[in-house]
C-alpha cells in the first residue's frame, strides 16, 4: 500500500509535459484508470455542491461564529498549525473560548498534539467525522456565548484569561470539503513547496477541488512561504488572483522553537544541541522536505531522511527498517546517530517509537508565523478576522 501511494503521488506532483519523459513505464500504465477515476471524483463533488447550492440538501447553522481553515490539495499545507494559531490569538488576546472540531483521521495524529498543546486551557478539542452532531454535543455540555461581545475585539491589552467557559466561536480544521456546515470565514491554506502539482483532481492529482474554490475564500495563505523564492511566490500569487482578484493574500512559515525528548516530553532541548551530530528525519507528513530543509539548517554533520505517505502508522517492519538504517550510519561514521521527527508523528505513534532503543529520539517543535508581505502582516491577519467576526454578531 506505501508503495502504491508514493507512486500515486509521483503521478500526481509530476508536470503534464514531463510525465512521458520522467515517469516510469509502472507510473505510466496508472494513469489511464488514474484518470477515469478523476474525472468520476469531479463529477461527485460537482454534483454535491449543486444539492447544496439548491438545497435538497440542508446546511446546518451553529449558533456561534464558524471560522473554516482548509485547503484545496492533499497534505502539508499548514491547516493544523493555523487552526493552532487562531486558537491562541481568540484564547489569549480576544478572550473568547473556542471550540475546534477535527475529523481525526489517520490515528487523530492532529488531534492528539491539539489537546497536548491546550491541555489545561479553555480551549475545547471535538474529534469526530460528523463535526455538527460533535459541535453540538459540546455546546450543550458548555453552552455558548451569544451574540459576541464587540468590545471583546476592540480592547488591546490581551487577557490573562478567558471571560467564560463557554463556547465563543468554532473552528473548522480541514473545513473546505465539509460544505454541510455553514462558516463565517473561509481561511484556505496553500503549500509553496508543492502547490498545485499536475493541477487534476483527485487521485490522478493532489487537487481536492478545482482552483475556482478560491471563489469561496475570504483569505489565502500560502505556507512554507520562507522556502521558496519569491518568484515562486509571485507565481503562486498570480494563480489565486486570476480565480478571486480581490482575495487577500498571506504568508506564513513554521518556526521551529526547541525539541522534545520522546521518551521524556517534560525535557526540552534548544535547536544547537543537533549541532555536528549525524540525523536521520523520519517523518509521515503531507510535506516531509519542509521538515527535513529546518533541519539541515541547524547544522548537523550529515542529515539523512526516510519518508512515508502521511499518517503512516508505523509498523514493527518500519521500525526494523530505521534500526537498519540507524545502524548503516552508525557504521559509517563511528558514532550514533539522532533521529528526528514531527510533534505529528510523535502524537500518532510515540509509543512504537520507543522501539528505537538505544538511539536517542527527538521530537522537533514549531509554530506558525505570519510573516510581513507587501501591506499583509500578522496584525492585518488578525484585523481581517476581527472585522469577518464582527459582522457577524
């Protein structure tokens, strides 16, 4: 199944005019089927947006503000993180209590390092595929704060606490394609390492939707925008503003802060301590070389790399696999080397990980950032969801 999902996924971020001459003769006899299916997967979501539009099928309408945070590809576009970051900024500074609803798909990896971060926080985390019997499930639990209070947006000095327990305002994680739901804001993320790739459908491409979804969007964000130049980014720019030529566009990137130790979470380590020490990154994410590119800027000696699909789930035979290649390295250069992976990887599967004994394991932590960007900033970020929420109360 890993082998048929990297070549699904060579396919897919494979240019048309480069497929013939780059694929190999396996990749080539998918595409045929890879196609059909593709253009059946457009026909579905078309034909389930129109129920929507016209309403044979009913939107349902929670009684606080929705904020949807989603994409238009398959993984690595940063939608967790920002989930994260909305959450902090509604807690901290707004003092509203908010409420995310995830899926939890591919072992509530996601989910699980949400409800680490926020644990002991007014921040509430529902988990589930059906996110309005969830949302519902926890506003009757807690209730919920109706209409906002304007003056919560409009006071600067940020609050040592939230003013209730109650629910302020709900979160969409990977909300896009989860029309039933209705949202105030549509907050779509967008990969600069790997953004469109083929530009098809699903599965013959990574799109989830055709780009004229950017339509829908109050705003776009285009992540790991620290790794690319900024010609890329103009062209990714351009794109989006050829769909949607008023849509507000954003940059952000991931900062790394410290790692964790994976069989002693209390125990942070700063950046330096990979310092000329020989790495293996081994991670299961939508996009494993925004991973592996923070990492060798850090400095180690040598810095080698095994990927998986992402939400991997780990296996005995994976682990068998790493101790190998562990022990390839250790042969080579006569020291032990350090493995690295994602807080998502270590939410997934931090138990299996300690199969690795006696390597040391740790765990790279980051956060998100809004960079500065011709007139966009973290601030005029927060001012655009301040008004959208504004105009809803």
């Amino acid at each position: 199944m890993e082998k048929l999902r990297r070549i699904v996924n060579q396919i897919a971020y494979t240019p048309k005019s480069q497929a013939l001459s780059t694929l190999s003769p396996l990749h080539l006899s998918f595409i045929p089927l890879l196609f059909l299916s593709s253009s059946l997967y457009k026909f579905i979501i078309s034909f389930r947006r129109t129920l929507y539009h016209f309403g044979l099928i009913r939107k349902h309408r929670l009684p606080v503000p929705v904020i949807s945070v989603g994409n238009l590809t398959w993984g690595g576009n940063g939608k967790t993180p920002m989930v994260e970051f909305i959450a902090n900024w509604l807690a901290n500074d707004v003092g509203l209590s908010p409420l995310i609803l995830t899926r939890g798909y591919g072992g509530a990896d996601e989910a699980k390092m949400l409800q680490r971060h926020f644990n002991g926080t007014f921040v509430k985390i529902g988990v589930g595929a059906n996110r309005v019997a969830t949302a519902a499930s926890f506003l009757h639990r807690h209730g919920f704060v109706y209409p906002l209070d304007i003056a919560l947006f409009e006071q600067k000095v940020p609050k040592t606490q939230v003013e209730s327990d109650k629910i302020g305002i709900a979160i969409l994680d990977d909300g896009m394609q989860h029309i039933s739901l209705s949202r105030d804001l549509e907050i779509v993320m967008v990969n600069a390492l790997s953004p469109w790739g083929n530009h098809h459908l699903l599965p013959y491409g990574p799109l989830r939707e055709p780009l004229t979804s950017f339509n829908r969007a109050d705003a776009a964000v285009i992540h790991h925008a620290d790794m690319v130049p900024n010609e890329s980014l103009s062209v990714i720019e351009s794109k989006i503003l050829d769909v949607n030529r008023f849509l507000p566009i954003y940059l952000s990137a991931m900062t790394p802060s410290h790692f964790l130790e994976a069989r002693n979470a209390s125990c942070q380590l700063h950046l330096g301590f990979i310092f000329e020490k020989i790495v293996l990154c081994v991670s299961a994410i939508g996009s494993p070389n925004s991973f592996v590119q923070k990492i060798e800027k850090m400095g180690p000696f040598y810095v080698d790399r095994l990927d998986y699909s992402d939400h991997h789930q780990f296996q005995d035979e994976d682990i068998k696999k790493i101790k190998a290649r562990l022990e390839n390295l250790k042969n080579k250069f006569g020291s032990n080397p350090i493995i690295i992976v994602t807080e998502k990887d270590y939410a997934r599967d931090s138990k299996i990980l300690g199969g690795l004994d006696p390597f040391e394991v740790l765990v790279l932590c980051c956060k998100l950032q809004i960079l500065n960007h011709n007139s966009c900033s973290e601030d005029g970020f927060k001012k655009l969801l301040t008004r959208s929420l504004k105009a809803q109360c």
